[in-house]
C-alpha cells in the first residue's frame, strides 16, 4: 500500500505546529525559531503514518495526541505532554506509527562540519 509516501512541501514554523493528517503521510517538516523550543504536536497515530522533523534553529518538542505512546511511553493526560526532543542545528527526528496510537522516533545527529 502507497497511502503513505507523499511528501509534503511545508513553512518553516516559528512557533507550535498541529501537524496535519496530510503532514504525517510523509511530510518533512521545518522548525525555525531563534530562541526557547517549538512544540510539534502529532495526530492521532495511525498505523502507516511518519514524518521528518528538521531542525534548523532552536529546541523542538515534539507531543503525542493523548492516549497515544511514543517509543513506549504514553501520553495519559488531557493534555499533550513532551514525548521526544531535539535540539541543535541540523538534527532531525524520523517518527514512524507502527501501530494505531503508538508512534516511534529515531533522533538524528547533524552531519559534523567539515
């Protein structure tokens, strides 16, 4: 199944960022902003779903929907809650749904300069 390889074009974000269904069907997402941390907060997690965060300013954090788990853990309250983080120029996150409600993340480190 194909449903979920459409990359997505997106802004840079400055700010906390819902991302959209559409977003986490394969998009790449940019945060940008030159102090504190951006907030990504992910959908409701379908089996299927990823997406790329980029960094290229300060902190991003990125939430899960509440109920869903990311690596392991569960968000529980009704209010979203830090699931991963990633800091640093160039730093990404890979978040991949393995499963309805439980997302994985793998953190990568900025390509050391040359």
């Amino acid at each position: 199944d194909c449903s979920y390889i459409l990359d997505v074009n997106t802004t840079q974000h400055s700010g906390s960022h819902d991302i959209t269904v559409l977003e986490a069907h394969g998009g790449v997402l940019i945060g940008k902003n030159t102090s504190g941390t951006t907030a990504f907060n992910l959908p409701a997690a379908v089996a299927g779903m990823h997406c790329r965060i980029i960094n290229i300013g300060s902190g991003i954090n990125v939430v899960t929907s509440s109920g869903d788990s990311l690596n392991g853990v569960t968000n529980s309250a009704s209010t979203a809650t830090l699931a991963a983080a990633i800091t640093g120029v160039g730093s990404a996150l890979e978040l991949t749904c393995i499963a309805d409600g439980a997302w994985i993340a793998n953190n990568m480190a900025a390509p050391a300069a040359t």
